[in-house]
C-alpha cells in the first residue's frame, strides 16, 4: 500500500486567505452590479489600512490644495447649501474662468 503524501507544498496559502474580511461596512461602500450595469455606485473603496469612504485619488488629476481668503458672507452661502459647498465652490470659479 503506498503512503499518502501531500500534494501540495505545506507553506503554500490559499491566496483566499490574504482577502479581506466580507464586512456590512465592505458591503455599504461596495459597487452593485447585474450583468454589467450598475445598479448602485461604490460610495468607498478598499484602501490599505481598511475601508476608506469617499473616491479614491484621482494621481493624475489630483486636486491642489490652496490656502484662500474669502469674505465670510462669500463661504457663508456656499456652506449654507449644505455637504458638497467645496465642489459646488470649485464649479462656480471653473465657470467664472471659463473652465
């Protein structure tokens, strides 16, 4: 009769192991899809320290952060639009420029 041996090298690991954790908060940020359309964006993506919200780094078209002055009332009715006043600030200067 012949000894069973392994077939396969004892410090090899399923690469199944290295792959993150399927956690709700994963999910929330997680993309749907059904055959190839999307049904719901990603809101997140899988960073290295875990789930990060939000768009990863765009590299080639990173935003540049700048030190700015503004009147108060200028910031104040930006803000007063609610979450996304920075955005909403960077479309009214394209089109003031002519961007």
């Amino acid at each position: 009769m012949s000894e069973n041996v392994p077939t396969t090298d004892p410090g090899w690991l399923d690469p199944a192991d290295d792959a993150p954790e399927m956690t709700d908060e994963l999910f929330e940020i997680a993309e749907f899809s059904i055959g190839g359309k999307v049904i719901r964006p990603a809101t997140g993506y899988l960073g290295p320290n875990g789930v990060v919200r939000g768009r990863p780094p765009q590299r080639a078209r990173a935003k540049q952060q700048v030190t700015l002055r503004l009147d108060p009332d200028v910031v104040e009715r930006f803000r007063a639009d609610g979450p996304g006043w920075q955005g909403r600030m960077n479309e009214a200067l394209r089109k003031a420029a002519g961007l």
